[in-house]
C-alpha cells in the first residue's frame, strides 16, 4: 500500500509540535495541503495522547480533503485510530514487521542515518526510507553530523526501486541537489513550520523541486 501520494514523492511537510514554532501542527499542515506538498506527517513528540489524535484527526480531514497523504510518526495505534495514509517509524520505535503484523493496510516508513541502518531497512518490510541529517538539522536536538550530498548519492544506488526521502537542512536553495544526487522525495520541518508565511514557504519548496527536474 503506497497512500495517496502514490510513489512519496515531491515535499513531505512534518507538522511538529514543538512550541517554539511560529505555528501549530494543524496550521503547518493547511499551509503545506494549500501550497502543493504531496505529503504530510504528524510529528507530536510532546503532545498528550488525546491532543495528538485530535490534530490527527483534524489534519486527516484537511489531507483528505486536498488528496494529500497523511503519515503519523512513531504511533502506530494514532495513525489507526485517525485513519492515516501510514506512518513513519524511527530507529528506536517499534519494528516495521511488527507495525504490519498490526496494521497491515498502513504504509511504513523508515528513518536512516547511515549504510548500516539503510541496509537493515532494505530487508523490513517498509514502503520507502527517509536519510538524514543531509545538511544538518536546526529542528531537533541531535549528535548526527550533516550526511552531505555524496552519502545521499551512494545511499540512492542501493535503494533501487524503494522511494528515498531526504530530510535535513533542505531549503528552496539546496532541494535541487538533494533531487539530483537521488532522492525522490525531501522533507522539512523549521522551513514550514518557523516560517513567516508558511504558505508561501511551501509553494516557494514545491516550485524548486520541479524546476529541479
């Protein structure tokens, strides 16, 4: 199962809780259905249970509505309960062959930041793999230096038909390189969600993805 964007292509916008945001999940993710992005992914790392599904809840409609996919991270049983497109499971959540087992109609996908990690993701059973930090992350609090174009290139030869999702650092200024060295799909977090104008931010994204072609 591939959801609605079909191959994960184009911008994935992650709408993220974090309150030093300029603005809200559910604001993040109608700026990102209006302005063109092919995904959107909750990312409620600091939310109750009950405030999470509810913005799930609320963007699925919006995803519905503008035939975006919708993915949750890490929550397998919010991504059920909302009716999700998938989600996206980290390296410390719970396995992608357990996370069929329970939700075999969600699709899964996986967070990489090295071969090593790649090569493992390669063998579950997932529906595309997200690599990064590719030029570093000013979204959260990590020890990952920035992977760099050359590691996304070499990361892309091995991924064969299973669609590459770059994450980190990408802006309207860098997503073209990131295209170019393989990836199929980009995602951002502070681009959209620290923006003045967060519509325009994800028009201005979508516009120098294609012209990347």
């Amino acid at each position: 199962m591939r959801g609605v964007a079909g191959d994960f292509s184009g911008l994935h916008v992650l709408a993220d809780d974090d309150p030093r945001w300029r603005h809200d999940p559910v604001a993040q993710a109608h700026a990102a259905c209006a302005g063109g992005a092919r995904v959107v992914q909750l990312r409620a790392k600091r939310a109750t249970d009950s405030q999470a599904l509810a913005w799930a809840r609320e963007i699925r409609m919006l995803t519905r509505a503008a035939n975006v996919a919708f993915i949750v991270n890490d929550r397998v049983d919010v991504a059920l309960a909302c009716v999700a497109d998938g989600v996206h499971l980290g390296q410390d959540d719970l396995p992608p062959a357990d996370a069929r087992r329970i939700a075999p109609r969600l699709a899964i996908g996986r967070s990489t930041h090295d071969a090593e990690q790649l090569a493992r993701a390669l063998a579950e059973p997932i529906d595309y793999v997200a690599y990064g930090p590719l030029f570093g992350t000013a979204s959260k609090q990590t020890e990952l230096a920035a992977r760099g174009l050359a590691a996304l290139r070499e990361i892309a030869c091995h991924c064969g038909a299973l669609p590459l999702v770059a994450i980190g650092g990408i802006d309207p200024s860098n997503c073209a390189e990131a295209r170019a060295a393989g990836a199929r799909g980009f995602a951002v977090i502070s681009a959209v969600a620290n923006a003045s104008d967060p519509l325009g931010a994800v028009r201005a994204l979508v516009a120098a993805w294609a012209q990347a072609r």
